[in-house]
C-alpha cells in the first residue's frame, strides 16, 4: 500500500493458539475502503472460560470493523474512534457477560494510521503497541496490570515482572465492572524507517525490546510474525498462551 508521503507500507497479521484448548485471542488488519494509507489494526486478548473470552474478543473486532467503515479520515477523529470502539465494546461485552456462564473480559491494542502518516493508537490491559525506529524502540505502551504498577513503583525489574505469581493480574481491561483505562497517543508523523507493532501478553511475554526491534527491522512483517510466533511456542516450552500479532512497516518506495 502507497502513502503520499513517500512510504509504502507492509503489513501481516499472526495468530496461534499456543498450547491453550481455545483460542480466545483475535487479531485484525483493516484498510481503509475509500483512503488508501489509512489502516486500523486490532489485537484483542479474550478471558473468561471457555467461550467468554472468545466472544469478548469477537465483539471487540466486530465494533472495530463497525465503526472504522464510518470513519473518514479526512473530517473525523481518530482518538474519539479508537476511544468510541473501546467504550462501545466494553458495553457490549457487559451486556453479554449477563447471560454468559463466566465473565468475559477483554484486553485491546489498536493503532490507526491516516494518509497523512498521522498514527493514533489506544490500549486497554496488556496487549501492546511497540513502535520501532530504524530498529530501535522509540516507545512502547504500559501494561495496565499489577505487575507493570510495582515495576512503575520501583518494587520490581522489568525481568521479574515476566515471572511474578502475579503477573496475569490486570488493573483494567474491557467488560469489568469499573470503566476500562483508555490510554490514547499520537505519534504525529510516522516516516520510512518507523513500525509498529500490536501484540498479546503471548507474544511479547518471550522477548526483548531488543531481540523484537531487530527482528522486524531484518524480516517482512510475514516473516517477522511467523518468525515471532515459533520462536515464543519454542521458549514458551510448551506452556504458551494464546498468541497474536499484526506489525506494519514503513518502507521507501521503489
């Protein structure tokens, strides 16, 4: 896909399973119908038994796709959509969870690009955005989890995070009783050089900021989330969650 701002972007999806029963992760790369370069990518983390988390994470993708038809990147908001698909599927999995067996919840991580090369992105629990520079990291988001707030207050490494009893413990995500976080961010001009990636807690559980800038500066985006999926199930020694992933590349044109 051309942008007219100089760039060509690549992008691909990925999705496993791992060594989970049910996949209750779901994933989604939409462009844009009537503006070429204006691309919506959506990762949903589902919980809550055996069918509650896939239908929380269903729903997240459906409204994404709802409301992302309506949207015209040249007269509307971006951040008022990407917060309108958070509060909307939050409602919408509330109203499910009463006849569902056991709550679904949801997480979200979604980065919407404009033409203009403009990209707002939201998040919700703790699936991610990453964005890489020239195969460096510029910033990532921060978990919403009980983890990531001792981290925040200097209680724990970053390391011990990844293996603390607590670790899958989340402070705010979509279909709870309280209000979910919607943490927004612009980046204002995305350029040749620069990706991003959405990932679940599957994903990014088994890497280093490092180890994932390298990988998707080397690979095509196919590549890196093939690349990405076998080798977390390799180091995830067959107890992996659920995994996906969607990353978008900026490359020069010609």
């Amino acid at each position: 896909m051309n942008s007219s701002k100089g760039f060509r972007i690549q992008a691909s999806t990925g999705i496993h399973r791992g060594d989970r029963d049910y996949q209750q992760d779901q994933v989604c790369l939409l462009h844009h119908a009537q503006h070429a370069g204006c691309l919506l990518a959506v990762v949903a983390d589902g919980m809550g038994g055996r069918s509650g988390g896939r239908k929380a994470s269903d729903q997240v993708m459906l409204t994404a796709r709802q409301l992302f038809e309506r949207f015209d990147p040249e007269t509307d908001d971006p951040s008022a959509l990407l917060r309108q698909i958070v509060e909307e599927s939050h409602l919408v999995i509330k109203l499910t969870a009463v006849s569902a067996e056991q709550e679904p919840h949801s997480t979200i991580a979604a980065f919407l690009i404009n033409p203009s090369g403009e990209c707002h992105w939201v998040h919700a629990g703790d699936s991610r955005i990453y964005h890489f520079r020239h195969g460096r990291l510029v910033t990532r988001t921060m978990d919403h989890s009980y983890v990531q707030t001792l981290v925040n207050q200097g209680e724990i490494t970053e390391q011990e995070a990844l293996d603390h009893p607590h670790s899958n413990i989340l402070m705010g995500c979509l279909g709870t009783d309280s209000e979910p976080p919607v943490d927004l961010h612009v980046v204002p001009r995305l350029s040749t050089g620069d990706a991003l990636m959405a990932c679940s807690d599957g994903v990014w559980h088994y890497f280093t900021p490092d180890e994932l800038a390298s990988t998707i500066a080397m690979l095509t985006p196919r590549e890196a989330c093939e690349f990405l999926i076998q080798k977390a199930r390799t180091r995830a020694k067959g107890m992996g969650d659920n995994l996906s992933l969607v990353i978008v590349k900026l490359d020069p044109l010609g």
